[in-house]
C-alpha cells in the first residue's frame, strides 16, 4: 500500500504537505514517484522530503532533495532510511520557480508523491 506524500491537486506556489506517519514502514528503504501532469514552459518544480521522529521537529535541513523537474512524467527515486531509524514521520516541501522573471503563468503543475517498501538497494537519491 502506498502512502500518499501529496496529494493530486494545484500547486500553485511553495508550500508544505501534511506530515505521513511510516508506521512499519520506518527505517527502511522507500520507492518515491513524483508524477507531473502539467507545467508551463519556463517553470520547474523543486521538491525537497523532511524528516522528523515526532512529527513536530522537523531539523533545519530536508533529508533528500529531488532535482528539478520541467517537464510531466513519472519519476522514481529511492529513499534511505535504514541509517535513519528514528525517522517516522515525512513531509513534502515544494516550490515552482520560473526562469523566465515576469512570465505570465497560465498552467501551474499537478504534482503529487506516492511512497512505497522497497526490498531493492537501488541507486539512492541525493541527500542534502
């Protein structure tokens, strides 16, 4: 079953998503899918995942940050958390930035993140 990071909607500007519980899912190795529907041209997405073992202190630094994204698709990236046992608990952070300063913006992206158990020791996303 996949745990739902953030959910399908409008991105309109930086925000947050709601803090997910892992539950048994912590301290192991996590499939992320970020899927894109729309964009405008110019624009790209920044997603940064925290961590927190409470789901109150969240640190001063994200645990992984995912490269830019400028175009839709599917992108699949691997968490590791078997060196962060005490992690339980995620929450996205995201912004959209445009390289075109004063570009009008008439589609912003539909983005959400999906996380699933790996049992892979698949090529691990950069940590921040």
């Amino acid at each position: 079953m996949s745990l739902l990071l953030l959910p399908q909607g409008e991105v309109n500007g930086p925000g947050f998503g709601q803090p997910v519980d892992l539950g048994d899912r912590q301290g192991e190795m996590l499939r992320l899918t970020l899927t894109i529907n729309r964009i405008s041209v110019g624009d790209h997405l920044d997603v940064a995942i925290w961590g927190s073992a409470d789901g109150k202190d969240w640190g001063t630094r994200p645990i992984a940050i995912l490269p830019h994204k400028y175009y839709c698709g599917s992108y699949r990236y691997h968490l590791d958390l078997t060196h962060q046992p005490d992690i339980r608990f995620l929450r996205v952070q995201y912004q959209i930035l445009s390289d075109s300063p004063g570009a009008m913006r008439h589609l912003h992206p539909v983005a959400w993140i999906t996380l699933e158990a790996d049992v892979e020791r698949p090529q691990l996303v950069a940590h921040a």
